[in-house]
C-alpha cells in the first residue's frame, strides 16, 4: 500500500530548501520600456558546474490527482527553472536529500502564473501539469557528462489534494 501525500499552496518560505518560486508579487523592481513594462528581476539562482544555460521548449500530458509518484530524479550539475507558458497551476514534488537518497517528498500545488527554479542536486518529480496544455520554457544545463540521476522508489507514494 503506497503511503499518501498531500499538496499544499507552493510559497516561497515552503520552497526555499528546495530552490526558487518564480513569481510576481509586490512592485516591480524596475520601471522599463518608457513606463510600460514593470520588470521583477532577477528571480532565479542559476547554479551550473559547467557548461551554458539553454532554454528548451517541453510539452507535457497533464496529470490529475491522486497521482502515483514512483521516481524522482535531480541535476548534479546544474540548477532547472519551469516556467509555464499557460495560465495553469502544476503539481511540484522534491524531497531532502539523505545521504544520496530521497527523503520523504513533499508535494506543492502552484498557483497558476508560479515557476520554479529546483536547485542544483534537488531531488524532484518529473513535470507535472495538473492541465493542458502542458507547454513550458524550461531553463537548464546544457554541456557535456551526466546530469540525470533517478531514484525509483520500492513503495510508490500517492499524491493527493491538500
């Protein structure tokens, strides 16, 4: 019997361990484009061993909840930013690293508009739209050597709604 976890509202005070929430909250830092644009700046720490920082384009099944987490992976060498193309929330799952392994995961539900930055070594779910379309400007390493590590667990866990 797979054991459940539920979902909470992704906020960056929760997130932190894990990496960044990318959002616009507040006034804007700057005033650009001759007082058009509000530009929020510099929302993601980049964090790459070596190689460049690439932008992909990923287009993904939605997923419904409960959903059966059975693998997370992570990035030894490089931090991985999701920023969604629609205006649809997301499920978000990472775990605590110990000693190599996952820990307990913990499950977050953005708010449509929300992205994330997973830091560099940040065990994670795959990507997981809650609703399509499931398109997304992805943000990450590109270079040579490994930079994927799964982890399958025994004992799926069940994701289900806070």
């Amino acid at each position: 019997m797979s054991e459940q976890v539920g979902t909470a509202p992704l906020t960056a005070k929760a997130f932190a361990p894990f990496g960044d929430v990318i959002e616009m909250t507040g006034d804007p830092d700057k005033i650009i484009n001759q007082g058009q644009c509000g530009r929020y700046h510099d929302l993601a720490r980049l964090d790459f061993t070596d190689g460049r920082a690439g932008i992909s384009l990923f287009n993904a099944n939605s997923r419904s909840l409960p959903y059966q987490l059975d693998m997370v992976e992570r990035h030894p060498e490089g931090s991985q930013v999701f920023i969604p193309m629609t205006h649809q929330p997301f499920l978000v799952v990472v775990a605590p690293d110990e000693g190599g392994r996952p820990g307990h995961p913990q499950a977050f539900v953005t708010n449509p508009g929300q992205g994330v930055n997973y830091f560099r070594g940040t065990w994670h779910g795959v990507l997981t739209p809650l609703h399509g379309p499931g398109l997304f400007a992805v943000i990450d390493r590109i270079g040579g050597g490994a930079n994927l590590e799964e982890f399958w667990f025994d004992t799926p866990f069940e994701i289900i709604g806070g």
